[in-house]
C-alpha cells in the first residue's frame, strides 16, 4: 500500500495537534451502585450492583490561541440483571 497524500492544508492542521496532552487530574475508580432503585420503588438488594467511574482530563495544547478544554467521563456497567 501507498502512504497517502494530505493536502498542506491537512497537514498543518494535524500538526497543530501532534503536541496534544491529556492530564488526568481525576479518577475515581469504579464504585458500586444500586442500579435497581430509580426504575423500582424499593432495593434492588438482592440483584448484583452497577458500577459508575469518573474521570476528568484536561486538554492541554501548546497553541496559545487553543481554547482550553476539560472533558468529564462518566463510564458505567450495569448488569442486565440488575435491571426489573
């Protein structure tokens, strides 16, 4: 295979981005939840748990003129039998 061909202006733009830093300043891990409670009045103590994480990242590009950006992950597990 061929490498491809960008246009200059493609190129530049990539390059702009080839600095890009994520700092990770939050993770909270996974944490167990009761995933039966807000589809059932009542506990869902006998069906196994969900799992939620947080993370948070800030975006760092060496740009000056880059606007600075913090992006927040929310990542869950929920078992289907966790669910009524």
């Amino acid at each position: 295979m061929k490498a491809p061909k960008y246009a200059d202006a493609i190129s530049s733009e990539v390059q702009k981005h080839a600095e890009v830093v994520y700092d990770r300043f939050m993770d909270s891990g996974f944490v167990e939840f009761d995933a039966f409670e807000p589809f059932k009045a009542g506990s869902g103590a006998n069906k196994p748990k969900g799992q939620i994480e947080l993370l948070g990242e800030n975006i760092i590009n060496p740009d000056p003129k880059a606007t600075p950006i913090v992006r927040l992950t929310i990542k869950t597990k929920i078992p289907a039998e966790s669910l009524p």
